[in-house]
C-alpha cells in the first residue's frame, strides 16, 4: 500500500512529545517499552567503565562520557544513544557528532540498532560505533573509515582499545556484563 502523504516531523515537534521517541528522518520511533534490567545494566557498567579509562588516562581531560542523551543531527533526526563518548567541547545540548557511541542491542531495537543507526552514524562520522548484546555478552567493535564502518573484533572479557586523538583509552568489557 503507498500513501499519497506521509508526515515529516522536525525537532520542535520532537521537543513537545511525551515519552520516549527518536526522530530519524522526520520519522518518530517509540522507544518503548522501557529497557530490561539486563540492558540497563550493559548500559551503566559501560558508561562506569568508560568513565573510569578516561580519568586514568592525564590526557583524556576534555572527554565527558554521557548516557541515554539526545543528541540531535540535524532539523528532522534525533537519537539517543545507549553510551556516548565525546572529545570536545559540548553544550546543554549534543549537537556535534560523538567519537564513540555504543548500543545495547535488545530485541524490539535489533533492526534499527543494526541497520539503521549503523548506517546513520557512519555517515554522520562517529569515529567508533560498539553494539552491544547483554544476552550473549558479546561487543561487536567497528571503527569509521573512509568506506564507512570496518569491523574490528567481537569482544567479551578482552580489553577495549580506542584511540581518541591525543586520548588512548583501555576500556574492561569484562565488566559490562551482569
């Protein structure tokens, strides 16, 4: 079936929405229902150990580490990813393109989390893109290139190594699992 009209939505009509939704195109997605426990957890042992590599590390100072935080793209996209990592200076709102992003792949996110923001965010530069998979404590690492992502590994108790200008991170995914 194709429809005549379909609606383009934009960030201010993003903005007076209740809940939780992405925009993608002017497209709106739920983001619902909220969450497992499992997916949660990946989510705060990531950001905790992302964190805790930053302030290790004296020349990883102007990196800020956000969690479950917009971060708009343009006029119509809007994606909060799981984790972010940004180097560089960053107001109230994210409005420049994050150097490492991670998703917690859950069921009802698989295709947007694979396919879609995959797609979006090696076009938009994200320098590293991390999915995430509570289920079978596997971290699929890929790293943007001049022909879009590359992977690079699958990891589950490894070290994470990611290369952020003068900033060289050593990240335990042995302690993103529950």
């Amino acid at each position: 079936m194709t429809f005549a009209y379909q609606e383009h939505y934009t960030v201010e009509d993003y903005r007076q929405w209740q809940g939780d939704w992405e925009l993608f195109a002017g497209m709106p997605y739920a983001m619902t229902p909220s969450p497992s426990v499992s997916h949660q957890m990946v989510i705060v042992n990531a950001v905790s150990r992302f964190k805790l590599a930053i302030d290790e590390h004296a020349g990883c100072g102007h990196c800020i580490v956000l969690a479950e935080t917009d971060w708009q793209i343009s006029n119509d996209t809007v994606v909060r990813p799981d984790a972010m990592i940004l180097c560089r200076e960053v107001g109230d709102r994210v409005l420049v393109t994050p150097d490492v992003i991670m998703e917690v792949v859950s069921p009802s996110s698989t295709k947007r989390d694979e396919q879609m923001k995959f797609e979006l965010y090696a076009r938009e530069g994200v320098a590293y893109y991390l999915l995430a998979y509570p289920e079978s404590r596997l971290l699929k690492f890929y790293c943007n290139g001049v022909d879009g992502f590359r992977k690079l590994g699958d990891y589950s108790d490894q070290p994470l190594e990611l290369a952020l200008g003068q900033c060289l991170l050593l990240v335990d995914t042995a302690r993103f699992w529950r």
